[in-house]
C-alpha cells in the first residue's frame, strides 16, 4: 500500500471512530461528509505512482535521519551521504515510491542492515520526484507544485512520526479531544469550503448548546 493509501484509511478508520461516538448530529453530518470525500479520494488514486519498487513487507527499518536539503523556485534537493560504497548496492534492492505528498527511499540490505528515509506528508505538494545514485548515497529532486513558494521544512520523518504518536499515546484525551483536533486540522489544512462547511458545523453545535 503506497503512503497516501495509508494516510486515507488511518484517516478513515479515526472518522468511523469519531462518528460512532459523536453526539452532536451537525459535527456527525460533518464528519460523514468528510468521511465521504475520502473514500472519494481514494477510489480515484492510481493503482500505483512507485518510481522502484521491491517488496518490504515485514522488514524492520532503521531510519535515516542524517540528511542535507536546499531549495530553489522549482525545487527541492535531499541528499544522504552516509552510504559509502551505495553506488554498487544492488538496484534490486532500493524501493522508491512518490505521491504528490509523500516521499519514500527503502534500502534493503546495505552491508547487513535496512534503511528508510520518509517523509508522509511532505511539507507541501509535488509535482514528481526522482532518486539519484551517488557513490556515498543518493540524492532526491521533488519538483513543486507550487513554483517561487518557499519551504520552511520537509514535513515529518519516520522518527518524527513515531516520537510524537508515543507522546500522543502518553497524553490520555477523550474522544471530544480527538475530535475538536482532527476538526481543527481540517480547518488549518483546509481550501475555503472546507473552513466553511466546518465553521458551520461548529455554529449548528452552539446554538444547539444554547437553547
């Protein structure tokens, strides 16, 4: 399953979560519309966007967390130069997979040990992205979406990732927590309709509560 698959479904499984718990009949039409664009979403992926792909089905990875990135108006370089000797590593044994918000580099096998460098969701959205083979690692060129838009950052690593669900999962929250959260990143991420139809939403439940 390629990385925008799985961001739909986790996302998917938590708004069936929040819907079967949701008391408020304005916030539950909400979430069933939101639930609705999803699967839309998803019917609508390609089958595939892997640039090179090998199977990494139940491998463990470590995460590669030493990296250099720079930028121009159309695009973005990452370069990881911790590998020496990568240029020989077997191609057959190197998975790149892109969407248009996500980036994955898996290596197989390098001298004993797998790596994974990822970045899901990648700051902001790209057109494409190619790996490049260097003789001490590679390097990543995406091509933005939005050209002259500067990145502040790249988005979350796999350790960043899983740093802060182990802090979520630290923190106990109620499922209205998990919702006003979930709403609220839908509204910061979000076109104008969305911030429309979740403000909405957020008055239906006040006058509600007011009467």
């Amino acid at each position: 399953m390629d990385s925008r698959k799985f961001e739909i479904n986790q996302d998917l499984d938590e708004l069936h979560k929040l819907s079967n718990e949701c008391t408020r009949p304005s916030v539950r039409a909400f979430l069933m519309s939101h639930r609705i664009k999803l699967e839309e979403d998803l019917k609508s992926l390609p089958v595939s966007e892997t640039k090179e792909s090998v199977n990494t089905e139940g491998l463990n990875f470590k995460a590669i967390d030493r990296f250099a990135w720079e930028q121009d108006d159309d695009n973005v370089k990452i370069y990881v130069t911790c590998f020496e000797g990568f240029k020989s590593h077997p191609k057959e044994k190197v998975s790149f997979e892109s969407t248009n918000t996500s980036m994955c580099v898996s290596i197989i096998d390098f001298k004993g040990i797998n790596y994974r460098l990822r970045f899901s969701p990648i700051h902001m959205n790209i057109k494409s992205a190619r790996i490049t083979y260097k003789s001490n690692g590679f390097s990543i060129t995406m091509k933005k979406e939005e050209s002259g838009v500067q990145w502040d950052r790249l988005g979350l690593t796999t350790t960043q990732i899983r740093k802060k669900k182990e802090e979520e999962e630290k923190t106990p929250s109620t499922s209205g927590d998990n919702l006003i959260r979930l709403m609220k990143n839908l509204y910061e991420n979000g076109d104008d309709s969305m911030k429309k139809t979740i403000a909405e939403a957020w008055d239906k439940a006040r006058m509600g509560d007011t009467e």
